[in-house]
C-alpha cells in the first residue's frame, strides 16, 4: 500500500472511532451498567451517563487508527483484490490482526472507562492510577482475551465495500446481529474488567467468567445489555463504516489533487 492510502486509513479510522464514541457514550454506559455484578440501579441506574468519557475519548482515536491502518496494510500484504475467492478469509485474517494490535490500546481505555461508569463519584484520572498503584500495567490489561475474542468475531461479519452508504447499512446490519451473538464475550469482559483485584474473576479466566454469571444469573446474565449493545453496535456501525470510508475516501482525493 502507497503512504497516502496509509494516512488515509489512519486518519479515517480515528475520526470515525471518535465520532461513534462519543455519539453512542449514553448506550455504553448504560449496557455497562446492565452488566456489572451490583445491578443497574447500585452501578448508577441512569444518573452521570457520560462518567467515564475522558477515558473513551483519549482513547478513541489512536485504537480506531490502530485497526484500520493494521487492517489496510495486512489485505494490501495478502494482495486481497475482489475476484479472489480467498478474499473472505483475507479479511477475517486483516480483521483478527486489527484487533489484536487495536486492544492494545482499546483494553486499558475499557478498564478505566467501565470502572468510571460504575463508579461516577471518581475521577478517569484517579481510578488510572489507582489501576497503576495497586495492580500495575498488567490491571490496564485485566479482559485483553475476551476483548480480542469479542472484537475479532464482531469485524468478521462486517461487509466493506465501495460506496459509502453501502458500507454503512452493512455495518449497521452485520454489527447489530454481531451484537447479539458475541453479548456472553462482552459480559466476560466486563465481569473481568470490573472484578476486585486478586479475585478469582480479576485472572482474566474467560470460560471461568461465563460460569460464573451462568451459576448465579443464569442465561438472562449471560445476556445482560444485550439491547443496548445491539442499538449501540448498529448505530455504531452505520456511523464508523460510513465515516470511515467518505473520511478516506475524500482524503485520498484531496491526496491525488494536490501538486
């Protein structure tokens, strides 16, 4: 891939990771909510909804930027082009490879905002540094497993294809049925997150977080915030693909206009 498609996806991805976050905050809160072990009401029922956006916001764009410049130059790597039957695993491959590189800047964002949503008396810089004094970097990264799972299954299902509002209505469409199938993962990863450090939750054991909300709530706490993480996510996905590709879209154009 030549350097402006490189700028291009980098810049695209942060604008369109940015305006989903901070547009669909209320959502996320309040499926955080849902999902932590207090219940709704003790995590905050609908009061400060956007605790915990300092967090997102310094976070948002350089993970988006991780994901898309990862994810353009692993299919420009695979050489993907549209006839190749091996295009849908190309993607998946991009897509898996994205995340991983994405949460790592993604995790420790997710940590300090989930703590904050839960928690709106305290401060996004505080709670960071509580995380650093008593666990280390290793707590930024309490959940890295089970957000890597949840993300690389959410991206395969995204279609990405040549026109703007397509993109968007696939996203839209594949990221709210995504929503929904991956919600266990999600709760997993909040459960994790969320947990008392040296609890048995805090090991990042996922199969072992599942049990535990299968055991004490049953399916119904294995779905917890399903709805809100299904508006979010569809939301979500008409916003950032379509963000994303009229952001890049326009830049390489500006790119092959200038002099």
């Amino acid at each position: 891939m030549d350097r402006p498609g490189f700028t291009a996806s980098l810049v695209a991805g942060g604008v369109a990771g940015v305006s989903v976050d901070l547009i669909l905050f209320p959502l996320d809160t309040i499926k955080t909510r849902l999902q932590s072990p207090q219940g709704f009401n003790k995590a905050g029922g609908f009061r400060g909804i956007y605790a915990g956006i300092p967090s997102a916001a310094i976070g948002s764009f350089p993970n988006a930027a991780a994901f898309f410049i990862t994810y353009e130059y692993v299919k420009w790597f695979l050489h993907a082009d549209s006839s190749s039957r091996l295009m849908p695993v190309k993607h998946m491959l991009a897509a898996s490879a994205g995340e991983v590189v994405a949460c790592l800047i993604r995790v420790p964002s997710e940590v300090v905002k989930q703590r904050a949503q839960v928690s709106a008396s305290s401060r996004t810089f505080k709670i960071f540094s509580n995380i650093l004094y008593q666990e280390g970097i290793r707590g930024l990264y309490r959940g890295y497993t089970s957000t890597v799972l949840r993300e690389a299954l959410w991206s395969w299902r995204q279609g990405h294809v040549v026109d703007p509002w397509q993109s968007a209505v696939c996203g839209a469409f594949a990221g709210g049925f995504a929503a929904a199938v991956t919600t266990p993962l999600d709760v997993a990863k909040t459960r994790i997150m969320l947990a008392k450090a040296g609890s048995r939750t805090a090991s990042g054991n996922v199969l072992s977080a599942l049990h535990g909300v299968w055991r004490t709530q049953g399916l119904s706490g294995l779905f917890a915030g399903v709805f809100p993480r299904m508006a979010a996510i569809s939301l979500g996905g008409f916003i950032f693909l379509g963000a994303y590709d009229q952001t890049r879209s326009l830049l390489l154009k500006l790119g092959k206009e200038s002099p």
